[in-house]
C-alpha cells in the first residue's frame, strides 16, 4: 500500500522537523494501532479558531468579490467547478478549498512509493497576467496568526507543485494557456484587528526559495521516512521530545518514553532538558539513549563527531541527566552568576502571559514583597485581543510598579549619601520570554501617550537575557531585573524533564526548602509549560461558554507569583550558606535604588529617548560580557573566547610597554582571541576582578602579532601591557600572587562610539534650547 501525504504533512515537517510524527502521518490508523499508538483525536482549540476564521474571512471575500465554495463547509470543492474555474469558465475570481490532487501520480513523487492525499488550498485566485489574456493563478492560505511563517509559506509552495501537475494534467501548463504566480500570499490577522474578525492584511512572498525546500523534501527527506518500519515492537523512527510537542496529537505515546515511573536505564534521554534534536542524534551515535547512560558518560567534551556547541554543553547535560537520575538537585560547575543580586529588600515580580494567536498579553500581574509582606499586587486580565485593551491593561499594572519605584527612589534620597539604611530593589520574572513579550507589547503601542513618557521607566522592566537594562551609564549596578529560569539552569541541575518551567522547578526545589510550588489546577496544568495556555486564552478572547472565570486566572497568576516568591527566598539563602563558605553564588553587585536622574521620563522628548537607546545598546553589550565572564575559565576557553591556564615564562620592556611571554596550554590553543582584539584583559582569573568593569582598564593588554618564522607558533604567545597599567598596583599585586598555569586572557567590552553619540545628542539638544 503506497503511504500518502497532503499538505499538512510538508507544514509539520517544516514546523516540528519530527521524523517520527511524519511517518505516523503516513500510516494508516490500522497500522499505528498495531503498534500501538494511541493519538489525540481531539480537535485543538488552534486548530478550531483557525477554521473559524477562515470561514469569516471566506465568508466576507464572497459578499465583497465572490467566490464558489463548495456546496457544504466540510466538503471540497467539487471536481467539476474547480476544473472549469481553472479553464476559465467561471465568473468568479477565486475559489474555495478546491482539491487538487491530480488523477495520475505526480512527476515530482515518481520512484518514491509515495502518493498524495487530498490537497485543499483555501483559496486560489485567478487574474490576469501581464496585460494578456492569460489567466495567472494565485495560491492564498488564510492563517489565524499575525505572523506568517516559513512552515506557512512552505505548505503554500507545495499547493503550487501539486497544482503544476494538475494543469499538466489538464493540458492547461503550456504559456499560451495559463501561468502560476511567481508569488504565493499568506492572509492574516490584521495588526490593528483580531482574531473574532473576518478582516485579513495579505503578506505576498516569493515562491522560489520555499520551492526549493518542498522539492527536497519530498525527493530525498520524505521517502527515506517513509521507509522507516514502525509495528508491534519495531518502531526505527527517530524522535525527540521538547517544547512543541505540546501541540502534537502523538504526545501521550512518546510521553510514554520519558515517564517518571521508568527506571532512570530505561527513560529516553530525550527527558534531559535542553537538549536539541542533533544533540540527541549525536548522544545516539556514541550509543548512549537513556538517562542513565548519559548521566555516567565521562569525556563527552572530546568524543568524536560531538559537534562544537553541545561539546560545550556536555558538563550541563551530564550535570541535568544525573539529576534525574538520582532525583536530586545538583550544583553545575557555574562558579556564580552575573544575572542576580545578593541582596533585594524591596522584591519585585513581574509575570506577563502571551496570546500566540492575536500576539497580545493575556494576563499581566505584578507583586511587591519588602520584609517578607506582600506591600502591593495587581493582576490585569484583557478581555480581548484589542490593542486598546492591552494597553489599558499594562498602564494599570506597570503604573503600580512606577509607582512602587518612586516611593523607594523617594525614601532612599532622603537618606545621607551612602548611607547603609538604603533600600534595594530588583525586577525578577520567571520566564525570559515573559520580559521578551512584554518588550514588544510596549513597543507595539509607542504612539499611546502614557506608556511613551513612560518609556525610560518601562525599559527597566527587561532581564538582561533578552533585552538591556536601565540608562544607567556610570556602572552596572542599577541592572534592573533577572529572570530566574535563567539563574537556575545556569547553577542548578534538576530533576525535571524537557523543560525548566516554574511548576517543575518549583516542586523540584520544595524537596529541598523552597515555598510554595506552583501546582496548577487540571484546567491550567501543561506539560513543559507554566504560562497560560492557548486552549485557557481563546475561550476567554471568543467569550466561549467552556471559557474559564477570569477570577481562576487571576488565582492562577497568584500562585505562580507565590511560588516564584518562593523560589527566590530560596536562592537568597542558598547564596548566603555559599558567602558564608567563602564563594557567594550571587555576583550582580547593586546599590540602594534611585531612578537615573539624567532623564526626566515624565517629559520625555525625542532626544531622551534616542540618547536613552544608545545607552541602552552599550550597556546590553557590557552586559553580555559580564554573563559571558561569569563563566567557569573551562566553558569561556572552550568557547573560544579566552586563553586559560597561561603561565607566565619571561618579560622584557619594549618601548612604553611590558611584553609578556606565556606558555599555552594545549587546551587553550583553539582560542579565537588574537592581535585584532582592543579590548582584552589579563587577569588571575578572580571573579571579582574579571566582573568588576571598574577595573579592567587596570589591566588592560594586547596580543602581539606573532614574528617571521613563529606565525605557526602556538604553544607560547606574547602580551603586551602598557607600562601605566604594569606598573600599577593592581597589575603589581596580579604579578606577585598568580600561580604557574593561573593567568587568563579574556575579552571583556569596549565601545568607543556611545560617548561620542551622546555627546552629539546632548549637543542637538542643547542647540534646541538655545
């Protein structure tokens, strides 16, 4: 039996690159219950919302244009009106969910065993081409996004493959007759509208390059899975399991392979978070397919054909797999992170839910804990996927963190200059992506007045992970928030599977002190997930009767805040045990909170914020290279961006200069650092030197360009240091205490044209003044 495939099979390849939910798409449902496999046959609310508003936009196209649809919404078009549409025989210029699987088999499928499905475009329209009279068709796919895709896009160029065979088919391919536009379209969600609309904002795209991808695939990729024997006991397809497959209709069976119940020898390694389907490929080549395996394997970082990227990730991984192994949390060779302070009085959160579908915040909360008391929370549902709703929503929200801002920024200056009595406080959301959605909520609404003059308050409210920080440019003490997913997986390994979600890491962590774990309840619970779920926003977005109260969200937003409370007390206590022992885990130094008072973000004019964002930029530069530095010397000199373990061999004086001669390690000699570097630094490798950007310039240097003769050389290399730093008392002390194979050269940031662009702009502005 020849294994067919449609449309939706090139999207699924295209979206989740899932070899094993390919060839199950192949199969028929006698052959995946011989198996077994057990598949959700449950419509998804994407799905349904999808259709829906197709069926608008279809709809209102046939009042406004016309079009044949076919006689019942769940049929195709019938054979007869979609080949007289294509002979130009119909009045109407587009037509609805045609089928155009061709009688014969298609050229492109020829050798393959394969066969096609039926394939129904939504719309095809027919105009006419370069002023002639041949008729030029168009493939149209309507999608309930505001984002059109590659996998979009892709699922759109194989309609036009299969509709190249059908008008050969036909004898309608010859110039004379017919011509297939070179461009397919995508009809969205307006950016001004919604998802309950029947309006659509066409985005047009070349066909060539997806053309491409489709013919390759269905030549060499598709019939090499189809191949793939999969039966009772047999199944030689590969899989892997991460966040996507939340969406998968195959969940539940490959769930089935990860399950907590199976002995850590039998639970595919898939469970291990963070890794990536070529990270399991190559684990698959060095024949280690459990959790139980990885978490024994020693020498990861050397094994053969264990690419360059997960080579570096190899500690983790080992780190995260006996984690779930035994159960148990486990610290990561992380040293510390730059991403979190040691201390916060006033403790301020952040939690922000995404509508994948309108692109609009969902629920918006916000809490402030100081002294162990919850001082202010306040939790914002939108009622719809408006921009004016959204923005209603965060304005309510953030204007109680401002506000919250002011009165510890208002305290805090009537306090003596440096005065220990200081308050400080910090941003923290869980989730990166929730500072990430929030970011392109408030730039979506830049024309709304209050949130504008807000702007230099609200850039305050972004992680260092995604965004940048305040415009703070005298020091990086006022980086203002921290994303804790992103502090644990860099410290911690846990025992959770895919994913670092809060309802995971937050039970992981109550076997080990922290408070309040996030258990969701079964309307809220998702595998790999914490935030809000499309199938809890859509209801509530199309006022469904399934729709959950707003008042469950508002509970739910709650409880996650509490346990992100939790999490935090936690980490606070777990860097005072490590500070006590002489190595503090927690290393983004701050001081008592004050507003940057360069800025007035109250009258904010055009030339703030554009002197607001060139700050912003260098301090997101600065910033990548303290987390980059906040590494183990191991994972930056395997990144390529430092020469670790040097040991210094003999010096000389040259001109106003030190040269330094230092022996290289074999490790160490992959290093991308080199003469063409203007901002390295030598240092013992101490953490409170290579993160205090005060003091690089104290030990600032150079790579000297190797001499005739010794280009090749790599075993020694030269160091150039001006004799103002070498004779400093920094640099002085660094030469007195650093042991053999203790000294380190890293690149650490410079930005040399961020001066001059706020000059000019204190300038421009000035000149307005004036």
């Amino acid at each position: 039996m020849s294994k067919g495939f449609s449309g939706s099979t090139i999207k699924s390849w295209f979206q989740y690159r899932c070899e094993r939910k390919i060839r199950f798409e192949l199969s028929t449902n006698d052959e995946l219950a011989a198996v077994p496999v057990i598949k959700d046959v449950r419509q998804a609310n994407w799905a349904a919302l999808g259709t829906a508003y197709e069926a608008r936009v279809v709809q209102r196209l046939d009042r406004e244009e016309g079009v044949r649809r076919p006689a019942r919404s769940k049929d195709p078009l019938d054979e007869a009106s979609t080949t007289a549409f294509l002979r130009g025989k119909l009045t109407v210029s587009y037509i609805a969910q045609a089928n155009l699987t061709p009688r014969n088999p298609p050229r492109f499928l020829e050798g393959t065993g394969l066969s096609l499905n039926r394939n129904l475009p939504d719309l095809i329209r027919r105009s006419t081409a370069d002023r002639s009279a041949r008729s030029l068709f168009t493939i149209i796919d309507v999608k309930a996004t505001r984002r059109a895709t590659a996998y979009h896009k892709t699922q759109v160029a194989f309609y036009v493959r299969v509709l190249e065979e059908l008008l050969r088919e036909l004898k309608l391919s010859a110039p004379a007759a017919v011509q297939l536009d070179s461009f397919g379209e995508i009809w969205r969600i307006p950016d001004d509208g919604t998802a309950e609309g029947d309006a659509w904002q066409i985005e047009r795209f070349a066909l060539a390059p997806y053309l491409r991808l489709v013919d390759e695939f269905c030549n060499d990729v598709l019939p090499k899975i189809a191949a793939k024997r999969i039966g009772p006991n047999v199944d030689q397809t590969f899989f892997h399991l991460y966040f996507k497959c939340e969406q998968c209709e195959y969940l539940g069976h490959c769930s089935k392979s990860i399950a907590p119940e199976l002995p850590p020898n039998r639970r595919d390694v898939s469970a291990v978070p963070g890794l990536t389907h070529e990270g399991k490929r190559a684990l698959l080549r060095l024949k280690l397919d459990s959790v139980a395996e990885l978490a024994n394997a020693a020498g990861l970082v050397g094994a053969p054909s264990f690419g360059w990227s997960l080579s570096r990730r190899a500690p983790l991984l080992t780190a995260r797999a006996m984690a779930l192994a035994s159960g148990a949390v486990i610290r990561t060779d992380e040293e510390h992170t730059f991403l979190m302070p040691p201390r916060a009085d006033a403790v301020l959160m952040v939690s922000v839910d995404h509508d994948p579908v309108d692109d609009r915040i969902a629920a918006i909360g916000y809490r402030r804990v100081q002294d162990g008391v919850v001082r202010t929370e306040r939790i914002e549902i939108p009622g719809s996927g408006s921009l004016s709703e959204e923005a209603a929503a965060m304005i309510r929200v953030l204007s109680a963190l401002i506000k919250d801002l002011t009165q510890i920024d208002a305290v805090n200056a009537a306090l003596p200059p440096g005065s220990p009595n200081g308050a400080y406080a910090h941003i923290f959301f869980y989730e990166p992506a929730e500072a990430t959605n929030l970011q392109q909520a408030i730039g979506r609404h830049l024309d709304n007045e209050i949130i504008r003059e807000g702007l230099l308050h609200l850039v305050r409210l972004f992680p260092p992970e995604e965004v940048v920080p305040e415009p703070e440019f005298r020091g990086v003490h006022h980086l203002p928030a921290t994303a804790i997913r992103s502090v644990l997986e860099q410290l911690y390994a846990l025992p959770v599977v895919v994913a670092y979600d809060l309802h995971q890491t937050s039970e992981a962590l109550a076997l080990v002190g922290a408070e309040a774990p996030y258990r969701p309840s079964e309307a809220f619970a998702r595998p790999f997930s914490s935030l809000l779920s499309i199938d809890v926003i859509r209801p509530i977005r199309e006022r469904h009767p399934s729709a959950v109260p707003t008042s469950a969200i508002v509970e739910d937003v709650s409880a996650r805040l509490d346990a992100l409370q939790g999490v935090i007390k936690w980490l606070f206590a777990q860097n005072a045990v490590a500070t006590a022992a002489g190595g503090p885990l927690l290393r983004l130094a701050k001081k008592p909170f004050r507003f940057q008072a360069t800025f007035d973000p109250l009258n904010a004019a055009d030339l703030d914020v554009l002197l607001a964002c060139e700050l912003l930029e260098n301090r997101a530069g600065l910033l990548e290279a303290l987390v980059g530095l906040a590494q183990p010397s191991t994972r930056r000199r395997d990144a390529g961006r430092c020469l670790a373990g040097l040991t210094l061999a003999k010096q000389w004086r040259y001109g106003r200069s030190q040269i330094l001669l230092f022996n290289v390690p074999e490790e160490s000699r992959e290093s991308e650092l080199g003469p063409g570097n203007f901002d390295l630094i030598l240092t013992d490798d101490s953490p409170d030197l290579r993160l205090d950007s005060t003091l690089w310039p104290f030990v600032e240097c150079r790579i000297r360009a190797a001499g005739e003769g010794y280009e090749d050389r790599r075993d020694q290399i030269q160091i150039e240091v001006s004799d103002s730093v070498y004779r400093g008392a920094l640099f002085q002390q660094l030469m007195r205490r650093t042991s053999k194979g203790g000294w380190c050269v890293d690149r650490s940031f410079r930005d040399p044209n961020t001066p001059k662009a706020a000059a000019f702009l204190a300038y421009l502005a000035a000149e307005r003044i004036a």
